[in-house]
C-alpha cells in the first residue's frame, strides 16, 4: 500500500489511500483535485505523481488555491484554479479526477459530475468520496449538516457516477469510530465546536465510488 505522508492525521485516510491503490496511482500521472479545500489530497497526489506528473488543484476560493500551490509544488508541478466545479474547464485530459466532500455543497452535483467525466482522458479513473451524513452517530444521536445542501448525497453516489457515462469498478461505504480522545474526537470539535468528551462516536459513512472512462 502506497503510504502518503500527509494525510498521517486526516480522519478518512483509509478508505482514500485503499481507494488510490485501487486505481493504480503512479508515477507521472495528471491528476485533477476538484474542491481541493486546505490542499491535503492534492499533496498527497503529488507525493505520488512527482515531478514528471501534474496537479490540477481546484477550488472556488482564491485563498485555498494559494495555499494548495505552495504545499503540493514541493512535489510535482502543481497548476492552482480558482473555479466552481460546475464550470470545470482543464487545458488537457487528466489520468485521475477526485472529488471529495464536494457534491453535498454544490447546486447540481450530477453536472459536476459531467464535467469531471468530461476532463478524463479515455481509459482514466474517477474517485468520488462523499457522506451519508445522517447515518453518523453521536452518544447515538444522528449527525446533523444544515449548511450541506445535498447531506446525503453518498447515498446515490454510485448511481450518479454511473450516470455520468463512467463505469463503476468498485464502490463501499466507511465510517470511522471511536470514544475519547483522539482524530475522531479532534474531527467532531472542529465540525461543531463541541468536545464530544467520551461519547462514542460513529462518523458519517464515507461513500467511496472507484470509476472508469470508457476507452472508446
């Protein structure tokens, strides 16, 4: 298994490095982080792809596309877009596009979907990573995200893929655990400012959808 340095404490590291081993990443590759956020996976693509691979790193904030720039060029040629994924528009094919905690925001998750679909290269992979937000427990209560417009959206991941003209090579669910001190613990203060103190906590599931292009 790959090993990907920074992502050592990120909560969903698991089912993201099975899911990059899943597709074979490797070295050389152009890789499309679509939401990149704070930059932590487009990082890790880049510990992979080297210098001789790209990074599209894109998000609709200028400031996050900074960042992303400045951590991930240690690693490979790093290319930062400040854009929506609706309007996603790359200059040339990409081997990988990844998507992660992105569709629950966006208004229409499937066109996002189309446009990352569009950007692959035949033969290229997708990886799709999104909650089922109410199925995470609390002390047994269920998670609550009013601010995500599609909170749920894990849930018919699979299909929206596939309905995106890509072929569904492999897809599961995984929640992270744990009680007390620890990442799990950390995650859920930062999400809601609550120390959960000892409660057992279940994550929401994470919905990983594996994808291919077809080659013609």
């Amino acid at each position: 298994m790959t090993t990907f340095t920074g992502l050592r404490d990120d909560v969903y590291r698991r089912p993201l490095v099975t899911a990059l081993d899943r597709i074979d990443l490797a070295e050389g590759w152009t890789c499309v982080d679509v939401g990149a956020g704070g930059g932590e996976v487009s990082v890790a693509l880049a510990e992979v792809v080297g210098a001789s691979g790209r990074i599209f790193s894109v998000d609709n904030d200028p400031l996050a596309r900074d960042e992303v720039a400045e951590r991930a060029a240690k690693f490979a040629q790093v290319f930062a877009i400040t854009q929506a994924g609706e309007e996603l528009s790359l200059p040339m094919p990409v081997d990988l596009a990844f998507c992660r905690f992105l569709l629950l925001h966006v208004i229409d998750p499937a066109r996002v979907l189309l446009k990352m679909a569009s950007a692959i290269r035949p033969g290229g992979s997708l990886v799709a990573q999104e909650p089922i937000t109410s199925a995470g427990r609390i002390d047994g209560s269920p998670f609550s995200y009013p601010e995500a417009r599609h909170p749920d959206i894990g849930a018919f991941l699979p299909a929206l893929v596939r309905s995106a003209g890509l072929e569904v090579i492999d897809a599961w669910a995984e929640a992270p655990a744990g009680a007390g001190p620890g990442l799990v613990a950390s995650y859920v203060a930062s999400l809601t400012g609550v120390d959960p103190g000892d409660d057992s906590i279940v994550l929401p599931p994470l919905v990983t959808v594996v994808a291919r292009k077809p080659a013609n």
